[in-house]
C-alpha cells in the first residue's frame, strides 16, 4: 500500500504529463517558443528541455526530499523508481553523505547536480563532491551555489580523473572566493580538456575578471551575467578565442567593440547593459561584420533609442546568418516606423523578432503593416508591452505572415473589442481555402496581462481552438501606477 502511495500508477501519470502540456505555460515562463523577457540570460545554462516534463518534476521532487530526510526516518523507496525520470538533482552541501551520494551516483539518469550552502570548513564535503563527479556515469553539469569557497583543488583533481568525460557546464552562482581560489579556477578554466563551458554569476571580484577572460578563450559556451564588469575587462579577450555562445548581461558595458576579436561567436547576448545610442551603433559597425557565423543576438534593454536601432537593423539586414533578433525593451516611440519598415521591407534572414516595450503605441502607420505582412518566412514575433490597445493591436495582427509558430501580444491593453477583431480575423483565416488544409495558424498566442475578460476568451474557446495550438492568458489585475486610460 505504501508504494502504491509512493509511486502513483502509469496511467495516472500519463494523464497528468498531459495536462502538464496544457497547463504548465502559465507557470513557466519559458514556453516552447518564446523565452521570458525577464531572465537574467537568453543563452541557455542547461541542456534539459524546458518546460520540464511534469513526470520529471515529480520524481526530482521526491527524491529531493528524500534525500533531506535522515537516514533512519527515510521511507523506503526501491531506487529503480527513480531511473530514467530524475535528470536534475539539488541538494544543499551538508546534505552530500555518504548515503546520499552512493544514492545518487546509482541512478544513471542523473545528469545536473546542484550544491548550494556549502560549508567552507567541512572536512568531508570535498571528497564527497569529488566521488560524484568521478563515478556519476552520465553527470555533465554541475553547479555550486550561495557558499564561500577556501580551495577548488579537489574539484580540479576529481574532474581530472574523468578527462574523458569533460563537463559540458560548471557554474558558481554567488560564490565568494578569496584571489587564490580564483587563481586555482583560472588555472582549471584554462585546461579545455576539463570542461567545455563555464557560467560565473555574481562570483568575480573587479581585481580578478583580466585573469579570467583570457582563460576562456577554448571554452564552447561562456555565461558572465551580473558581474559588475566594466569596459576594460574585454581589452584582455583573446584574438584566438574560438567561444561560440557568448552571455555578459547584467554588466556595466558601454563599449563592446573587443567582442569583434570572437569571429566564432554563433549567440551574442548583450542585455541589460548601458550601451546606448554610441554602444549600440559600435555593436552594429565593428562587432557584427566581423561575426560572420551569429545566428542569434539579444540587446534586451539596452538604453538605446531609434538613432542607436536605426544604425543596428540597417546592419542585420544585410546579415545573412542572424535569425534571432531580440531588442526589446529599447525605446524607440514614434520614429519605429523610420526603423523597423526598412528592415522588414528588406529583411531576409530573420526569422525570430522580438520588440516588446519599444513605444509603437495604438496607431499603428499603414506601412509599418504593410511591411510585416511581407515578411512570410518570421516565424516568432513578440511585440508585448506595446499599448497597441483594440485599433494597434487590430491592424497589427491582420497584417502579420500567418502561420506563425509564436505570437507574443502580452500587456497591451487589448479590451474585450480589440479580442473579439483578432478572434475574427482568424475565423476569416481559417476561411480560407489553404488554411482549411492546414494545422493551425499560431502554436503559441500570449495574450496575459491585458484587460479582456476572461470569460469573453472562454467565450471564443472554440473558434480558436481549431486554429490556436496554445493561448495563454490570466485575470487582469491593474498595478497601482497604471495609467490604462490614457
């Protein structure tokens, strides 16, 4: 009866993984398609597939708790239970025993290990650590959290004796570390042959940074955000840096022209940092000519206007490798128009748009439609945050290149009117010859945060349902310093 409790059957499971897909959108951010704005990173840290399986979530929850319950009030669970369904496991640093680890080097599936909380002067902490990292059979990321760390040798050994097994991802988060540490992760970061990606967040001190960042240079994949680091740190990069995703947001960059020496650079995420309209206008004529292979860009918020996005859009259209392009957050108001119809009547690569909170306003000009509706091959468009209201958003989406695989109209005021004129324009869509034969016109339509009924969506459940994989939407509650009227 126990185990019955404690593993619920294959069919109760299947039925929830199901419902899962339906509904886990609204609670994670990251959909399938478009990312969330807010994340501290674009580039990924991980390679498990987001949004989590809910069955995974489920085992990875149990077996996170079991493994903080004390040895002699565990319940007993057979450990097969956890094959194959538990990839991910977080734990805090004092409760790496003996046990736990044995427990978790025996399930193959395991492939990310996170520690956080260790304590610095635990004798037994690194021996531990360094047994997981030398028998876990299938472990390939491994991320140490919230601690201050007195030494890094052990970490260097264990992960020299899987030199056949490089981590494909070693991360500090918050951790404190004294220059000789650092000095021991430079020396380990240098060796490509340890590990293929690094992410520091909030773990590099300011005297520090010169000695990291030549280091990476063979690293695949290096994540920097939220490091407080300045301008002179990239006069250290290396011309033979060979990096291909590359994260420095939530820095204090003004100047980034040093990146035009990382030729290899496949993603670029540049968000949350003080280029403005000089900084942007760098990125556009010394850092992309020389990034002949960039696939995806990301300058999220970063303090340019129409002058600085004018000089970056009339450089990534003559691109014929960037298919993501995000630069939102970046206000442009009303001269988006002078910006945004150039690129789109001439834009031939990208396909990933994302424009959220860049000021278009409700009166949307007839060539900034008609610009969009010529634009067959954009596949993802976000352009949430806009205060397009019922007339902007109305136009807009009659103009856009259906089908689209991701549609992102979150927070722009669209009332009941403005939700009845695109829930029309998809019935006269699907009206159409060509569209009866297809599946659906959007996979994914974000529509929370704006002042629509939720019941007036329910309402037209039906007529989208035959041509929406997937909207997602919630009960409008306005913030006290809303100004929706105006």
């Amino acid at each position: 009866m126990k185990l019955m409790q404690e593993a619920p059957d294959v069919e109760l499971l299947d039925e929830i993984e199901r419902q899962w897909q339906i509904w886990a959108a609204p609670f994670d951010e990251s959909s399938r398609f478009v990312g969330n704005t807010s994340d501290s990173m674009f580039i990924r840290n991980s390679s498990l597939v987001s949004p989590r399986p809910f069955r995974c979530l489920y085992w990875e929850r149990k077996f996170r708790t079991m493994l903080g319950q004390p040895l002699a009030s565990r319940l007993t669970m057979p450990i097969n239970l956890f094959h194959g369904v538990v990839f991910e496991v977080k734990l805090r640093g004092k409760e790496l025993s003996d046990e736990n680890v044995d427990c978790i080097i025996s399930i193959p599936s395991i492939h990310r290990v996170e520690v956080h909380h260790i304590d610095a002067t635990d004798q037994t902490f690194w021996p531990r650590l360094g047994q997981l990292i030398v028998q876990a059979p299938n472990l390939m990321e491994l991320c140490l959290l919230h601690s201050k760390l007195l030494t890094l040798s052990p970490l260097v050994d264990a992960l020299g004796h899987r030199s056949e097994r490089p981590l494909d991802m070693l991360e500090f988060v918050s951790i404190k570390m004294r220059s000789s540490v650092f000095v021991e992760l430079v020396h380990l970061v240098s060796s490509s042959k340890l590990i293929r990606s690094l992410r520091m967040t909030n773990s590099i001190n300011d005297l520090d940074a010169s000695l990291l960042v030549p280091a990476i240079a063979s690293l695949d994949t290096v994540l920097l955000p939220f490091n407080d680091l300045e301008d002179d740190v990239l006069a250290t990069i290396s011309t033979s840096m060979t990096t291909q995703r590359l994260c420095v947001s939530n820095n204090c960059f003004t100047n980034v022209s040093a990146l035009a020496r990382c030729a290899n650079l496949v993603q670029l995420d540049l968000s949350h940092n003080e280029l403005g309209n000089a900084g942007i206008a760098t990125v556009a004529s010394v850092c992309l000519p020389a990034m002949s292979r960039l696939t995806n860009l990301y300058v999220y918020n970063c303090a340019f206007s129409a002058v600085g996005a004018a000089a970056l859009f009339a450089k990534a259209v003559s691109s014929s490798t960037l298919l993501v392009l995000n630069a939102g957050r970046n206000f442009l108001g009303v001269e988006a128009d002078d910006v945004l119809v150039p690129f789109l009547n001439h834009n031939a690569s990208v396909t990933h748009l994302h424009l959220n909170y860049i000021g278009l306003g409700h009166d949307i000009s007839d060539s900034l439609a008609a610009a969009f509706s010529q634009n067959s091959h954009l596949k993802q468009i976000s352009l949430g945050e806009n205060r397009l209201k019922d007339t902007g958003a109305a136009k807009l989406f009659a103009a856009l290149p259906f089908p689209l695989e991701a549609l992102d109209f979150s927070g722009n005021l669209i009332s009941n009117d403005g939700l009845k004129s695109i829930v029309a324009h998809i019935s006269e869509l699907r009206q159409q010859p060509k569209r009866q034969r297809s599946a659906h016109i959007i996979q994914e339509l974000n529509l929370r945060d704006n002042v629509f009924d939720v019941e007036h969506l329910h309402r037209h459940a039906m007529a989208l349902a035959t041509s929406v994989s997937n909207i997602y939407s919630n009960e409008y509650r306005p913030k006290t310093y809303d100004d929706n009227l105006c």
